[in-house]
C-alpha cells in the first residue's frame, strides 16, 4: 500500500470521543468533530463521506452499499470505533476500495463483569429488591421474600468462548460454576483444561443441559436470531440468559413469550433487538434485567479503543495495512 502523499488526513468522527482521543485526533488529521454529541442522520453519514478521507463511525451509523458507492473517489477508510462492524456493509465497502478497520481494545474484561453481574442480578432478583426499597414501602425482611437461585453449582454454557467468553468462564469458576460451551469447534486442550469446561458441538444439546446461557459470539447471517423460539423451548424453565453482544442474536418476541409464560426463569440483556426502542414487555417484567448496551463502557475500555483507532488510520496514512484491516469473508 502506497503512502499516501497529502499531509492531513481529513477526518470526521460521528460522535463523541474520550476527551484525550479527541486531542490527539486534533493533533494527528484535519479532523471534524461532533461536539453535540448527536447522532448523525443517513443524510449527515453520506455528505461525511463523500467529503472526508477518512470516517470513524460508531456501532448506531448504519453504512449500507447505497452510501458506499456514492462515496467512492474520495472516501479511502472507515475506522470503526467499536469492535463490532455488523452496522458497515464490508463486502461493498472492499469492492468500492474503503478500507475497514475496527478497535478491539482490551474490553474482554469489562464486558465479561457485565454478564456476571446480570447474571447475579437476575438470579438473586436485584431488580425486585431494590424497587422494594426505593418505592418506601418495604415491610422489612421476610424468611420466603425475594428467593432467588443459587449462583453456585450451576451449569453455565457460554455461546462463543472468544476473548469475552473466556473471561466470562474465568469469573464464572471464581463462583463454583461448571462451564460449558459451544463453539464452530472446540478451543485448545489447554484452554479447556485451564477452564475445567466441557464442549458441546451441538448447541440444541447444551441448551437441554445448562441452567444459564451466556452469549458472547458475534452477529453475523448465520447467528441472526440463533436462539429462537425453538431452541428457548429446550431450555428448563429454571433457567435463565445473559446477552453482552448483539440484541439481534435473540429473537426477543420468542424471549418475551417464554418468559410471560414462564418456560423460562429470566433474562439479563445490555443489548435489545431494537435498540434504542425498548420492548415495553421486557422493561415490565421483574425478571428481566435490562441495561442500555454500557458493558465496555469503562473509561479505560473507551481510551483504549479510541488509540486503536488512532493507530489504524495512522498506519494508513503512512501506507500501511492497519493492523485491526477488517476483510469480508466472500465476496
């Protein structure tokens, strides 16, 4: 890949950014940046990209193969702030010649404290108990009031042991837990036996066998609405499901069903099928934990994926292939 020859990249940021990622931004590239903090309208993508070099959008800007046509000639990368790129169109984007990039910082961590604490949220009721307190009508404690499940000794099966799903296992041991998983195939013996975990190839069948599910794998054609209405009616009704990656792996009218009717115990998702627009049912229920997609965010999680991004477009411009370059995997 050539250096590029222009001195300053131009560079427009959707929304925004640590305050120090901002700064060096500034320092770095003719940047534009988005002081209000508002989301850009399709309008607001397509004049972004078809006049700066460079994008850094975030996981809300939906960047479809319309747009990237249209911004061919002048628009050379996006660099995605965020791990996930399901939002960008990366077959057209690769043959309208835009590099994409994204910025796994070292989030595994944080997101994998998200799902232990939704998990220990819905399985010891936090919602119910608080409401209780907060709502100044609390008759005081109650041997039979706000029983919950045992955290310990329970089978958890983690969809996707990836960076996150490793980290999950991790803490999910510290609490007596058996781990179980499913993968396209399985980790390494040693991974396995660091974890004690036990690999499923078949998911319909660990789903049968473990009494929390965690889902960390990442949205793609093939695991669009991977847990359905069918594969919720083989879990026990004792169970429960965690969700740390995308709210579009749930089918969440199947969810809302088997939890209304009590095929299943509860559910604690960072991330909803429709976000930003909440399932009214979902937000009623007491067993049902749910938060606004904040798993990564940490200030050092952000930083970090904020120089991930700085090291991608600047390992760009000096006529490299940055190193976090997302390829499409057909064609």
């Amino acid at each position: 890949m050539p250096k590029l020859t222009q001195s300053r990249l131009s560079v427009v940021v959707t929304r925004r950014l640590p305050e120090k990622v901002e700064a060096r931004l500034s320092e770095l590239f003719d940047v534009t940046l988005n002081a209000s903090d508002t989301p850009f309208s399709r309008d607001d993508l397509l004049e972004a990209m078809t006049n700066a070099d460079v994008l850094v959008p975030t996981l809300n800007d939906m960047i479809d193969a319309e747009m990237l046509a249209q911004a061919r000639g002048k628009l050379r990368m996006i660099a995605n702030y965020g791990a996930g790129y399901d939002h960008i169109d990366i077959i057209a984007a690769h043959k309208n010649g835009i590099i994409v990039s994204n910025s796994p910082a070292n989030r595994a961590g944080d997101t994998a404290d998200m799902a232990i604490t939704l998990m220990l949220s819905v399985m010891r009721r936090f919602k119910e108990g608080s409401a209780a307190l907060q709502s100044g009508d609390w008759p005081g404690w109650s041997p039979s009031a706000f029983l919950g499940a045992r955290v310990g000794g329970k089978k958890l099966g983690i969809l996707g042991l990836g960076r996150i799903g490793i980290e999950v296992a991790r803490r999910a041991r510290a609490f007596g837990m058996e781990v179980h998983y499913h993968n396209r195939k399985p980790v390494h013996p040693d991974r396995e036996n660091e974890l004690s975990s036990t690999y499923w190839g078949e998911l319909d069948a660990m789903l049968k066998n473990i009494d929390v599910l965690s889902i960390s794998c990442p949205l793609t054609p093939l695991t669009h609405h991977i847990i359905n209405a069918e594969r919720l009616a083989l879990m026990k009704p004792s169970s429960f499901i965690v969700n740390t990656s995308r709210g579009k792996l749930i089918d969440e009218v199947a969810l809302t069903e088997a939890l209304e009717s009590g095929r299943l115990a509860g559910a604690g998702l960072d991330v909803q099928e429709r976000s930003p627009h909440m399932n009214p049912r979902l937000r009623d229920m007491n067993n049902v934990m749910l938060l606004p997609h904040m798993a990564s965010a940490t200030h050092e999680s952000r930083a970090e994926m904020g120089e991930t991004v700085i090291v991608n477009i600047k390992t760009f411009e000096d006529g490299h292939t940055p190193p976090n370059r997302v390829v499409p995997t057909r064609i």
